[in-house]
C-alpha cells in the first residue's frame, strides 16, 4: 500500500487514505494510537508524555471518526509548540546559555561568584 505523497488537508483525511490503503491490501485497522513526537537524541532532557489518543475506525460513525482527529490536532499543535519552547530551554540551559530580555545589553558580562 502506497500512501500518496500528495498534502492532505486534515489529520482524518491523512488517516482515511491510509485505513483506504490498508483496505486495498486485504487488511483491516482496527485501531489508530495517536501520540505527541518523541525525541530520538539520546542527550536529550525532554520529559515524554505518554499520553495517546485511540480511534477504533470500524466502531465509529465518519462524523465521529473527524471530531476526534480535530480534536487530537488541536491538542497535538498546543503541546508540540509547549515542548519545542521547553526543548529550546532545557538545550540552552544545557549548553549554558543563559535567555536573553529584550532591554538587555549584551556586551555585559555575567558577575563572577567572589568565593
């Protein structure tokens, strides 16, 4: 089974051409586990949340099948731009750097401890 390669315009169009795909090939989804992405850098300090959504395709109605998809969008677009800004701190933090405000001069340097 080929997926097009073709923009689809929704997440329930994406996973209907692919339940269509898996039809194709004399197969059946039973069910679709959706999940945030996952970092695959081993150094990484990303906390994983293992949260899922699952849709069961052959037990509910294509109205239903949309609702839940869009509502797994829009959670999955709040969350993965919750954790690029949490990734984006905890790699600065890691490499040392420290967030730059906007009124600050960055020709200062940071104070030294005195002990």
């Amino acid at each position: 089974a080929v997926v097009s390669t073709q923009s689809t315009g929704t997440l329930a169009e994406l996973l209907h051409q692919y339940i269509s795909c898996y039809r194709d090939c004399c197969h059946t989804v039973d069910r679709i586990k959706l999940g945030l992405p996952v970092s695959h850098d081993k150094q990484s300090m990303e906390s994983i949340l293992w949260k899922y959504m699952v849709i069961r395709p052959g037990r509910i109605s294509d109205k239903d099948f949309t609702q839940h998809c869009d509502s797994f969008s829009r959670q999955l677009r709040g969350q993965t731009a919750h954790q690029m800004k949490y990734a984006k701190q905890s790699r600065d933090h890691a490499n040392g750097n420290r967030p730059h405000s906007d009124n600050s001069d960055s020709s200062k340097k940071p104070l030294k401890n005195s002990r």
